[in-house]
C-alpha cells in the first residue's frame, strides 16, 4: 500500500509538473501493482482448484496460498473511485404507508405437498444429450 501510495503522488506531481516520462513511469508503476495484486488472486483460484486433484507436496506453496488469501483483502488499490461525501446529507421526509393485508389460507382446500429431499444435488442427465452421446459413441467405434 506504501508503494502504491507513493506511485500516486508520483504520478499527481509529474502530472502536475508536465513531465510526460515521469507520469508513465508512475503510470507504469501503478499498473505493476495491480497487476501483482491481480496475478497473487489467479494464484489462489489456481491452487485451490488444483490442490483438489492431487497433492503438491511442498509446504511453502501452500505458505504462499495462505498468506496471498489474506494479503489481497488488504490491498484496497486498483478499484478506486471518487468517493460522495454524504456527511452533509440529513434524512428530512420519511414514510411508511399500509397498504393492507391479504390473508393466505395455507390449511385450506387441497394443496400439493411437496415431495422431500432424499439425496443431495438435484441435477439429472437429460435423455436427450444422453441419446446423442450414447450415437456418437457408437459412430467413432
């Protein structure tokens, strides 16, 4: 956060000062840390999912794994924006209006119940796409 600080005071006084090189230099530098910052959370994605599949067996990448998880939610740079200053802002007018009750028969006439959870996960194969593996199977043996 040091670095990127510094890189935007650079770029503020290089642009200030009109000193084009200065300024892509600073823009350069800001850049290099975003980038860092966005390579360390494909790092993360990447590792998750492939630790999955099969152990590394070196304990630094997963040190590394677990100090860039909670280094990126420290980096608060490279999603800047112009912050609203709402200090001024009072609530003057609020309302509340009723518009009524409708009343919900739940135990009356004949409802469908539904049917219970039996297993996890809901997803089904659909028998159309299976027909059509099930073909081309067939056609490249």
């Amino acid at each position: 956060m040091k670095r990127y600080k510094v890189a935007q005071a650079d770029k503020a006084a290089a642009e200030a000062q009109k000193d084009e090189s200065a300024a892509q230099a600073a823009r350069d530098a800001l850049e290099a840390l975003i980038l860092f910052k966005g390579d360390m959370g494909a790092f993360i994605r990447l590792y998750a999912f492939l630790s999955q599949i099969f152990g590394y067996g070196n304990t630094d990448i997963e040190k590394r794994f677990m100090f860039y998880k909670r280094l990126i939610p420290l980096l608060e740079f490279g999603r800047e924006r112009v912050q609203v200053d709402l200090s001024k802002v009072t609530l003057t007018h609020h309302s509340l209006s009723n518009t009524g009750t409708l009343p919900l028969h739940l135990d009356q006439g004949d409802s469908q119940q539904l049917p219970p959870m039996n297993a996890t996960g809901s997803g089904s194969l659909q028998e159309k796409q299976k027909a059509l593996l099930e073909e081309i199977i067939q056609m490249v043996n």
